[in-house]
C-alpha cells in the first residue's frame, strides 16, 4: 500500500498529540463500508466543534466479471483521515468535511478458464499466451469527504457514532498485465500489446463508480 509506514506514523502521532492536548478527548472504534477503524476525538475551545482522526482498513475478497473476465479480486481498504466536525446546539446531528491520506486498492487477478481462450479487446488468446492476467486499480493519494453524523452518549462518556458521507476518490489508474506476455515472440507481443490496452481501459470504465466512495459506519466511543 502507498506511503504505508509514513501514514501510519502520521496518524499515532495525531492521536498521541491530541491525546496530551487536553482533556477533552475520545478514543472509539469503528466499522462500516471504509473497513474496521481507530478513531481520536478532540475539542477545542470553539464551541460546537471538533477535530477527529483516524485509520481504517480491511480486505474484503470476492469474484467478479470485469469487461468480460472473471476475476478473483481483493478489495483492500487502506485510509488514515483527519475531520473537522460541525455540531447542530442541543442535537446529535454534525456536518463533517475533511481530508483522506486514500491508499484503496482494488487488486485481481484472473480465473482459470478451464483452457478456454481469453477474450481481451477485439481479440481471442490462448492460456499459453496469456497466463494470468493481474491488475490494480488505485486512486488519488489525497481524496475530501464530505458528510453528516449523528453522537449519541450517555452522560458525555460512553457513546454510539452514525457517520454518512461520501469520499472522492477520483478517477480510477487501472494497470492490466498478462504474466506469459515477456514469453511471447515480438509478433505475438504487438497484437497482445494493444489488446491489453483496450482491456485495461474497458476495466477502467467498469469500476469509474468506485471515484464516489459511500461511506456509512457505526462506532462505540469513549470519552475522557
């Protein structure tokens, strides 16, 4: 995953620093469509606003049809993020904008044909001349979000958080590489070559939708 070490450094520095900043803070954790996250609360002396940050991640693996080939395929999940939350006085409801350090990936790879040809682009290929075909699929390193949450606790301690919203993670970079493809003679390579092209761009168009990223999530927090 991109810049994996230093983001993860970023964000137990965050928590730390906010950690030791006041009193006012909160740890919790959360669940929902960005994976399973640690999220750090902290309020400043502005009223009816704070600033939160966090990490999540998982791997959700499943299969897949992707312009007309079955995939095996990960989805792994990888953002740390910090948010300004906007509280409504005497409600649970917030407006929260914010910045996503966005390491999400989509990464495949295909299935065995059964010895079946390859349909890639306009053209047919054998196994032999193929392989396997793997791919990724990534986004913008740095994506905003934006969106609405709800804070229910008990006593200002323990507590249940509702977060909607939606990252933009951009338009997607898709690479499509066939593993036999060095193997092929200069003859077999140049008509690969393009049809590999045109694959990766029908890709490409399949998960476009995937630059709006939903996010719904629950979360248990603690407040100190």
């Amino acid at each position: 995953m991109k810049c994996k070490s230093l983001s993860a450094a970023l964000a137990a520095s965050a928590l730390l620093a906010f950690g030791n900043a006041s009193a006012d803070f909160g740890v919790g954790v959360k669940a929902g469509t960005l994976g399973v996250g640690l999220e750090g609360r902290w309020d400043p002396p502005i009223p009816w606003f704070d600033v939160r940050v966090g990490v999540n991640r998982y791997d959700f693996d499943d299969t897949g049809d992707y312009a007309g080939i079955d995939y095996d395929a990960t989805l792994a999940l990888e953002s740390y993020y910090v948010t300004g939350n906007f509280k409504f006085p005497a409600s649970p409801l917030r407006f929260t904008v914010g910045a996503f350090s966005n390491g999400n990936e989509l990464q495949m790879i295909s299935q065995d044909t059964g010895g079946l040809n390859f349909d890639i682009g306009d053209g047919s290929f054998t196994p032999g001349q193929v392989g396997e075909l793997t791919s990724t699929t990534s986004f913008s390193s740095t994506a905003p979000y934006a969106g609405v949450g709800f804070d229910f606790e008990v006593f200002g301690k323990a507590g249940i958080n509702l977060d909607f919203g939606v990252v933009w993670q951009g338009e997607p970079s898709v690479t499509l590489e066939a593993t036999n493809f060095a193997n092929l003679s200069a003859a077999e390579q140049a008509v690969l070559g393009p049809a590999l092209d045109a694959e990766r761009a029908a890709i490409e168009d399949d998960v476009s939708d995937y630059k709006a990223w939903p996010v719904v999530s629950l979360g248990i927090v603690y407040n100190f």
